[in-house]
C-alpha cells in the first residue's frame, strides 16, 4: 500500500502525521520524503546522511553542423526552452523540462541529450523506517524529475508512506502519482479549510480515496469539520492544539514517541486508510487519542 | 529596413510597450516604406515561462534587423542577439515617435539586458 500525506496549506503537520504513521507501522516501511524544496523527515528521525544518488534531467544540444535551422524544435517545445531562430536554434537549459520532443522530432537528427543534475536522492535507514529523501538543489525551479525519482524507490510491495509537499501543484501531483490512498492533513482555520478544498479537487480528479487528518484542532472554529460533513469526506484523526505537542515538535520529537498515548491511534489511522485503499469507503468515526469513538 | 516595436496597440499613436517578452502586440515597422504589420502576441503575454524568448523568435522571423522596446531581459538579449537583431531599450512615446528618433539617431544601442527575468 502506497499512502500519501498530502495537504494544500503548507505548515498543516504533514511531517508530523508522516513520520508517527512510519513509526506506528510496526514492521518495515518505506517513507518517502517528496518535499524535495525543504525536506525534514530526517529531523525528526534522526536519520544519519545516506549515501546520495545525482538526479538529472536530460536536455538537448544542438548540434550547429547538422542543423539547418528548419525551426521544429522550437514548434515542439511547449516550454520556450528553443529559440529557433532564422539561422540557428538556440537552447535555454534553465526552462527544459526534458521532455525529448526536439530530440526526438528533429529531422536533421541534429540534437543529443546531455544530462543536467537538478537534486539528490538519498536512502538511510533507521530502525523499521527505511527513509528515502529528495533534495532539490538550491537555486533549481523544476522540482517534479526529483520528485519522480523519490517516488520511483517506492514501488513494489510493503507499506510506503509520501510526505508530499504542500499545494496542488506540479511537485503534488507527482507525489500523488500512482498511491493507493492520501491522507489530506488540515487545520481548522480559513486558510486551512480554503486550501484543504483545493487538495480535494486535486486527489478527486486523481481518483484516489481519502481521508483527513485535522491538526491543531480546537485553534479555529468548525467549518472544516462541516465541510468534510458535507462532503461525505471522512475524518480519519484530530490532534489537538496543546503546546506540549508543539514544544515536542520544535525539539524535532515525532509525536508518538514523545507521547506514547498517540501511538494506538496513529496504528488505527494506518488500519483505516488500508481500508480506505481497498474499498474507497468510509470509515465510520473519528477518533482522539483519549476520546475513543466520537 | 524592417524594425520591430513592442506596443500597447497596433497603431502609429500607441504608446511603446515597455515590457518585451508579455508586450501586448509586435510592430513590423518599414522605415522606408512607413508600412506597419501588426503582430499579436497573446501566446507571449499568456506563456508560462519563456515569453522573452518566444518573442525573440517571433522578431528574428519576422525580419526585422532592429528592436524598440522598454526592457529586456538576460535570455531574451541573447536570443535576439544571436538572431543579429540590434536591441534599442528604453524606449518611450508612441509608436511613431520611437520610429522619428530611430531615424533622427537619437536612439542609443544596448549592449546588456536591462533588466532581471521575469520583470514585470
């Protein structure tokens, strides 16, 4: 089962739900850290540096003795990366997406590939927690091939849990790519609640089944809780707003650790989305860490 | 000679646009001829990235040997640059008093963008 922890807020508690869910699996898991902008699984693991992995990005040089300026490139690239100009066809490395449409589509088969290095992926491990981080090197824009490569070491079988960056943007949706189930982590405030619509949109139109998780619960009002009423969207957990979880956050202490009474209902959680993955139904309550069924 | 003006409007009285790459349209001016082609550049205005060098293209195609505009940016320049297109920044007035003071040669060359990317 691949689960994502996704949200369109940022700052909502997607690492917080992400890293307890892995250490509450109680067997091997796979965390996948695709927040490659700012990664911080690691911080709350402890997890030592791995051993990295270059990512690259192919894109094309042209090769000004085959080419006959005849302009395709330049028609194919949906990214202004080619000025095709009269005489010569001129490369901009920086807007590539590394499609290969010029690559491909040249006639004069006058373009190769050079590989261009964007971010790293690294593998460490720590006890039952295989983590698996990308990092997008600083001064980069085009996050999503990194993204893609962190997402591409959890395939296959055994649990897989995405920390996914915030938004509903390109980086999101590569994250969200093939996983079974997403967790949208919110707060119930009105930016929590108006970006959290957006993320539902996005798994919506995605087709994945999903439930949310309301962090800091008790600092807003209850138009999250209302909305996801509305929606017939189950809430899957509501961690309280209590400054010792906070306190415990800022020492980068993930929460079932430093409070022993939340593991059973992140083990729950984990239980719940599992059936979310396999029926796309409802799980029928809500629940906290003393309150039981709500 | 052709030369290409960025502008609010297609028209002689439309004031310079100063953006280059998301200007609202392109003027292929004939200084002999005084003809003016328009070109409309709503693809460049509405392009998620690389609008400067999508209208570099479009100039250089058009053939136009030089351009009147506001600002330039960095990839933009050497786009046109490369095309041999002599780039004129700073441009300001309407459409049809940049051309006068091209043709009086009270128009100083860049030699260097002017601006970052992404300005404006």
């Amino acid at each position: 089962m691949i689960v994502a922890i996704a949200s369109g807020k940022g700052g909502t508690g997607k690492t917080t739900v992400a890293t307890s869910l892995a250490l509450a699996a109680g067997c091997q898991v796979r965390l996948l850290d695709c927040d490659v902008e700012e990664p911080n699984c690691h911080l709350f693991l402890d997890a030592p540096p791995g051993e990295e992995e270059i990512v690259c990005l192919p894109v094309p040089v042209v090769d000004p003795d085959r080419c006959t300026a005849c302009g395709v490139c330049g028609e194919v690239c949906q990214f202004n990366a080619i000025a095709a100009l009269p005489d010569c066809a001129l490369v901009f490395p920086t807007l590539c997406h590394g499609c290969g449409a010029c690559t491909r589509l040249c006639p004069e088969d006058a373009i190769h590939e050079s590989r261009r290095p964007l971010g790293t992926v690294s593998t460490a491990r720590v006890g039952t927690v295989e983590l698996i981080t990308g990092r997008l090197t600083i001064g980069e824009a085009l996050s999503p091939p990194v993204v893609r490569a962190v997402r591409g070491r959890g395939d296959g079988s055994g649990t897989v849990i995405v920390d996914a960056p915030p938004g509903t943007g390109c980086p999101v949706m590569a994250s969200l790519h093939g996983v079974d189930v997403a967790i949208l982590v919110t707060e119930p405030t009105p930016f929590g609640l108006h970006d959290l619509t957006l993320a539902v949109q996005a798994v919506r139109q995605l087709d994945i089944p999903f439930g949310v998780v309301i962090n800091r619960a008790g600092c807003g009002d209850d138009r999250v809780q209302e909305y996801c009423r509305t929606e017939h969207i189950p809430i899957l957990l509501e961690i309280p707003q209590e400054r010792r979880i906070a306190e415990a956050y800022a020492r980068g202490r993930p929460l079932i650790e430093a409070f022993p009474e939340w593991r059973e209902p992140f083990v729950e959680l984990l239980t719940n989305v599992a059936k979310l993955a396999r029926t796309g139904a409802r799980p029928p309550f809500a629940r906290t860490a003393t309150g039981g069924a709500q | 000679m052709k030369v290409a003006v960025t502008a609010e409007r297609p028209d002689w009285d439309a004031p310079v646009d100063p953006r280059f790459g998301r200007a609202m349209s392109f003027l292929i001016v004939d200084t002999e001829a005084r003809t003016l082609e328009a070109i409309d550049n709503s693809s460049g205005r509405d392009a998620a990235q690389g609008a400067g060098i999508q209208a570099a293209t479009t100039i250089s195609r058009s053939g136009a040997k030089a351009l009147l505009t506001g600002h330039c940016g960095p990839k933009a320049f050497s786009a046109l640059s490369a095309a041999g297109i002599t780039i004129y920044t700073g441009v300001t007035g309407t459409v049809a008093e940049a051309i006068d003071r091209l043709n009086r040669g009270d128009l100083a060359t860049a030699s260097t963008s002017d601006v970052d990317g992404h300005w404006a």
